[in-house]
C-alpha cells in the first residue's frame, strides 16, 4: 500500500497539470474514504495533493471543490481552500432532485457510500431527496420493483454482467440507466455521470 501511495506521489509531482485533475480528485477521494492501513502516509499524500485545488482553482468543478472540503473536514487536514460559490437556485442543475427517487445499484458498500448521498443533498441544497442502494448479486422481483421505483437509477457495472444486472435490464432499458465509468472504485464517477445527464434535461 505504502509503495503504491510513493508511486502516486512521485507521478503526480512530474504530471501536474489541469488535464489531470479528473485523475487526482478520484485519488483524492479513494485516500479519503477508503479504509487506509497506513493512515499517516495517507494524510501526507492527501497534503501533497491539496495545493492543486488552489492552483488550478479556475479548472475545478465546483462538485470536486465540495468533496475538497468535505475531505478537508473529515481528515481534519486544515488545509485552506477556495470558498465553495453559492449557485444559485435557477442554475443549479442539482435542485431539479428535490423531491425525486435517486436509486443506485452497486457492489460498493461503506461509508463513501453516504458520503454520496450527503453529497448530492449538499449540491440540491435540500434534505428532500430519497436515495436508496442495493447490493443484491442476484435477480429476482425484489430488485425489478427497486429498479421501477426510481426516478433515476445509477448502475455501476462495475463488475462484469450477472443475474442482478440482467433483471435491472428486464425492467429499465440500459439507455435509461445512468452508467458510471467502470473506471476507479469511488462515487465520484457517480457524480460527474449524473451531471451529465441532468445537464441534457
């Protein structure tokens, strides 16, 4: 783990650059809520990595500068960071999920798990958003009548296909899925898939 972390450190001190922030926000976010056996390494990497949301400010999206923040508070890192900007009601594409069943299908599980929820209720700016997950690995109605319920549905495929995915399928036509990139093991691919797709309502 600890050479891994060495490996990350020493590659991001020769690529910084703004076209590589999609890449550090997602390690930043796999050190943060991701269980660590070397919790010091694990806040010197994450201290390393903070500058570049005040290098790049004007290429971060303001969903990576809240997960900043929130990994500032939770790791209690002290690090001083841009203000995160108030949207306002008329052009925060996140408000239209005040009121809506927001379903995720995953083989995640833990705590990064409510920190996507937390997350999304933070960029609505409402409590009002019902968000529910299942883990389930096999088919059946139980998963048909979760998959029917939402009002949009995430499925992480990030394993290959199984008997769960296939009922989803039976129900909710892939195209009407909100698909992550199978691409890292955290929720923010979860989040930068879901703007997308509200960002073409």
């Amino acid at each position: 783990y600890v050479d891994v972390l060495d490996q990350i450190d020493l590659l991001w001190e020769k690529i910084q650059s703004p076209v590589y922030l999609d890449w550090a926000f997602s390690v930043i976010e796999v050190l943060a809520f991701f269980p660590s056996p070397s919790p010091s390494r694990r806040m010197n990497l994450l201290m390393t990595m903070f500058p570049l949301v005040t290098h790049y400010q004007e290429h971060v999206q303001i969903e990576d500068l809240n997960m900043v923040h929130r990994v500032n508070q939770e790791c209690e890192l002290d690090f001083s960071l841009p203000s995160v900007p108030d949207i306002g009601d008329e052009v925060n594409i996140w408000k239209q999920l005040e009121g809506k069943k927001v379903y995720v299908y995953t083989l995640l599980q833990g705590a990064v798990l409510s920190r996507f929820e937390q997350q999304l209720k933070v960029l609505a700016g409402t409590d009002e958003i019902d968000v529910k997950f299942n883990h389930s690995l096999h088919g059946g109605d139980s998963l048909k009548k979760f998959a029917q319920g939402a009002d949009y549905l995430i499925v992480d495929t990030w394993h290959s296909k199984h008997a769960a995915t296939g009922s989803i399928d039976q129900v909710v036509p892939p195209e009407e899925q909100i698909r992550p990139d199978t691409r890292g093991r955290g929720c923010r691919r979860y989040i930068t898939k879901f703007k997308q797709v509200l960002e073409r309502v």
